[in-house]
C-alpha cells in the first residue's frame, strides 16, 4: 500500500515532533527526502523512530554507565570508612607506624647485642670457661627479656 508523499508538517504531527525537529532530522541526514520538502510515510517513520531508538539505547549505556560508577564511588565511600572505623578501634595501623616500630626493636637489640662483650670481658677473663658462658648467657637473657618488654606501637 503506497501511502504517498507529505511535507515536513504532516509527519511532525505524525511523530509527534515539531516541524523544525522534522527539518533538523533531513538535514542530518537522518531522515530522507523523497521530493523537494516531501517525505514519503513509511520509509520517514520508520527512519524517525530508528532513530530514537538508537539514541535511547546510548542515553540507557550512559546511565548504566553512570549508575555503575556511582555504585564504585559508594563502595569507595564505604571502604574508606570500613579502614577509619578499624584504625579508630587499634585494629590496623599506618605502615609507616609500623616501620617505625620495628626499627626501633632491631635498634634496641642491635645495642644490647653489641653491649654483651664489653659487659662480660673483664670478669671472663678472670674466671674459666664455664663461667664465661654463664656471663654471656645472662647478659643474653637480660637483652631478650628487654626486648621483650619493649612496646611495638
């Protein structure tokens, strides 16, 4: 069934647009002219709402699009408040906190370590072996037990 041929008027009304949207759509190359101002029904319509239906499903891409990234930002939000939470509770700490620490303990021992032979050398000297032994395994013990009783954080 040929329908024929209408100007920009008449299919506006029909696609529910004005005619300017009608004109701006020929003039993108998005609907066809059949004649000089004439458009033919079928092939315009069809044309028309291919063409909003396309730009509906990219406008559905960006909202899927923007709706996941909302739901990251969220996340992120709620990530970044899980970590405050556990660093206000003691239960996690700043890697650079715990550096520190453990510098601090490898500095004490690496003192005390070093302070044994001076400590123990004078009264070795004097006493056999059995007794040096015992002087450096209770300046050894004392130097552990400090290390033990030093705080972390």
């Amino acid at each position: 069934m040929k329908l024929g041929l209408v100007d920009a008027v008449t299919i506006a009304k029909i696609c529910g647009v004005g005619r300017q949207r009608i004109c701006n759509l020929a003039s993108d190359g998005v609907l066809l002219r059949a004649d000089r101002g004439r458009f033919d029904i079928p092939s315009t319509v069809q044309a028309f709402f291919k063409h909003k239906f396309e730009k509906a499903m990219a406008s559905d891409d960006s909202t899927k699009s923007l709706t996941s990234e909302r739901s990251r930002l969220v996340k992120l939000k709620a990530d970044k408040a899980e970590r405050e939470t556990k660093v206000e509770a003691g239960e996690l700490v700043p890697a650079a906190d715990v550096e520190a620490a453990w510098l601090a303990v490898v500095d004490t021992a690496r003192t005390r370590m070093r302070l044994i032979p001076k400590k123990i050398a004078p009264r070795a000297a004097t006493g056999t072996a059995i007794e040096a032994e015992r002087l450096m395994q209770k300046e050894i013990d004392a130097a552990l037990s400090e290390l033990a009783t030093t705080p972390v954080i």
